[in-house]
C-alpha cells in the first residue's frame, strides 16, 4: 500500500477536466485525415486512392478528391504518399450528428441548417438526460481494439462517472446504445432485440469506422451490412479506427448536448 499512496501523492490528480477544462491531448491527438485544400496532382490522388485499404478515397470525373472519414481507419498511407493533399486533423472532436459531415473535401456538405435542425431535434429527446446517463454497450462484431477503448472511459485517466455518466448490463436500463462492430450476420437479431428493448428516448451512437461503414471487412460473408447503417438509425457518428476515448466523450456529449459552446458547431 505505502508505494502506491507515494505515488499517488507524486503524480497528484491525473483525471482530465475536459469538458469543463481545456486538455492538451484532446486539442493535439490526430484523430482523423482530411484533405487539404489546394490544387491536386490527379496522378498522385488516383495512385493514392488506389492504395486506401478501404476505398476511403475518392477522384471524381473533374479530378476533386473526397475522404470519407467513416471508412477511413486511420493508416496514415495516404498521409505518407501524399502529404500535399491529404493532412492528419489534430483534436479529437470527430463526432458527428449526420453521417454526411464524415466527408471532407470536394463532397464535403457546407450546409449547416439541415444540422442545427438535427441537433434541435436530438436536443428535445433528451433534455431529460442531464446527470444520471446509463449507457449499453454491444459489441456487434467488433475485432477488439474497439473495446479497449470504451473500457479506457472507466479509468482514474477519463473517468466517465464524474459526468454522471454510467455502463450497464442491461437495456432495459440504458439511455444510450454504444454499438461497436461490423454488424455481422450473427448479431442483427440479437441487436434487434437490444435496440426494441432499450426504452425511448433511446440513443443509438455507431462507435468506431467498423459500425460507420464496416471497416476493413464490412459487406463480406460474415457481416450483415456494410457497419450499421441498414440495422439500426444511428444518432450519433464516431469514426476511428479505433476512437480514442476523448472521441467517445465526445460523441456521447455531443449526444446529451452538454459540449461546451465552442465544440458544437464542429459536430
């Protein structure tokens, strides 16, 4: 016991402030490609689309070049081969209320009113969610990585619980459904059921590029869909491969409408 009550008074309080208070890792964390504006080689992007192990790029017929944060896992090939078009995003604010806004480039929507009203919509769901939130998480076909991560959110490090903010086993108990995973063909019923058995007004968050767009292996034998979007609706958009755990808080913040003011107009 005494090294440990050493350190703890060594190392002092190691929980992050965030929402309420800046943190540097959150503001500094790449944890998301975007494409740089400016002229484009055609030759460079259609060879570095060519190499995106999830066919997150695309050129159309005028040479414009869009990346779809929802299939991108994050490799950094493209990055490397290309950095004069595509950049790593620092922050870790990459949630989103509308899968369209995972889109960065010439496809990129530049139309916030269709969002605001999203978010106005979100908002008086669940204006009753304030301070005791209990979340079901359900691993829909996940390869793992997704998982460390959410559990990352109950450490001295993130510790969820100061936000009111809770995990648990059951849906009939959950305000919001993390869902991870592909959404393979073995879970659709299981899912079905988790989701008809979450009470209204239930949140449905899509963590991870996995259930944005199935990733790697979506649309394959094993999977039902490619990621979530034929199984359930989906409120809330988390790309990553895997989301870091301030992208997750993000997301379920985002959710609940408790981001501070300046984060909101990012979602």
């Amino acid at each position: 016991m005494i090294p440990w009550v050493f350190r703890g008074l060594r190392d002092g309080l190691l929980t992050t402030g965030w929402p309420r208070r800046p943190d540097p890792y959150f503001d500094r964390f790449p944890a998301a490609v975007d494409v740089a504006p400016g002229p484009v080689d055609a030759d460079l992007a259609t060879a570095t689309a060519a190499d995106c192990p999830t066919r997150a790029i695309t050129i159309d017929a005028e040479g414009s070049v869009t990346l779809d944060q929802g299939r991108c896992i994050l490799c950094g090939r493209c990055v490397t081969a290309a950095p004069q078009i595509f950049a790593w995003r620092r922050g870790a604010a990459t949630s989103t209320l509308s899968r369209e806004r995972l889109l960065s480039g010439s496809s990129a929507p530049d139309d916030f009113d269709d969002l605001a009203e999203v978010r106005a919509a979100l908002h008086r769901r669940v204006r009753r969610l304030r301070r005791s939130v209990h979340i079901r998480h359900v691993d829909a076909g996940s390869d793992g990585s997704d998982e460390w991560e959410v559990r990352a959110l109950l450490n001295p490090v993130y510790d969820i619980h100061r936000l009111g903010i809770f995990f648990t086993a059951s849906p009939r108990h959950a305000d919001i459904l993390l869902i991870t995973g592909i959404g393979s063909a073995g879970m659709t019923h299981p899912l079905a059921r988790t989701v008809a058995a979450t009470p209204e007004p239930r949140i449905v968050i899509a963590a991870g590029t996995d259930a944005v767009s199935g990733g790697l292996i979506g649309g394959g034998y094993a999977s039902a869909s490619d990621g979530l979007t034929d199984l359930v609706d989906v409120d809330v958009w988390i790309p990553g491969s895997p989301p870091s755990p301030f992208s997750l808080l993000h997301g379920i913040l985002s959710a609940l409408d408790r981001l501070p003011a300046d984060e909101r107009g990012r979602s």
